[in-house]
C-alpha cells in the first residue's frame, strides 16, 4: 500500500491514474475509498504530514514504526487476555520460534 503511494504521488499529472488518485485523495474524508484507509494509517504511525502534502514517505521508517506499533498491541493483547498467562510466562519477545523458522525435509517432521 506504500509503495503504491510513492508510485502515484511520483507520477506525472496528466497521467489518467494520477488523476483518479487526486479525486480520490480529495475525498479522504468518506470511509470507504483507498485514500482513507491510507490516511488512517499513516494517522496510525504519526506521519499524517506524508497523506497531507502527499509527498512520498520512506518505506523502511513507515515499516518500522508499524512493527512496533504491531508489537506493542500484541504485548498488550497478550496480557490482557488470562486464557494467556502461560504463554506470556514463556513467550516474552515478538519473534518466530526456531523450530518454526528452520527447515526441515518431510522426513524430519515426521515421527
């Protein structure tokens, strides 16, 4: 979704798909369109000056800041739910396990 908003904020205005991004971009205020679920995410990771100058944002600085915007509402969802107070005992950082993350063949998974 970013790198579609660089790509059309680059593009020249005479462009029909420039064109369509411009209308829709001025009815960011209606819920229902593409450019306001953009403005609501960058709304979300405090960059709302990116949707509006319509400039183009750097993609790892918006990553980033939605990774620990993700992290942080995953350590609350975990320890408000108490259905998860073992896993919380255990699982303390946001990170795939390493029996997850290696491979192996299907006749090492197998028993």
């Amino acid at each position: 979704m970013v790198k579609y908003w660089n790509r059309l904020v680059c593009m020249g205005d005479t462009r029909l798909t420039r064109r369509a991004f411009t209308c829709v971009w001025e009815c960011s205020y209606n819920k229902g369109n593409w450019s306001a679920g953009m403005k609501d995410l960058l709304a979300d990771i405090d960059v709302q000056n990116v949707f509006s100058t319509r400039s183009v944002c750097n993609y790892d600085v918006i990553e980033d800041k939605m990774l620990a915007q993700m992290i942080t509402s995953w350590k609350q969802e975990v320890h408000a739910k108490p259905k998860l107070c073992t896993y919380a005992t255990f699982k303390s950082n946001f990170a795939g396990e390493p029996y997850v993350v290696s491979y192996m063949s299907r006749s090492d998974r197998s028993l």
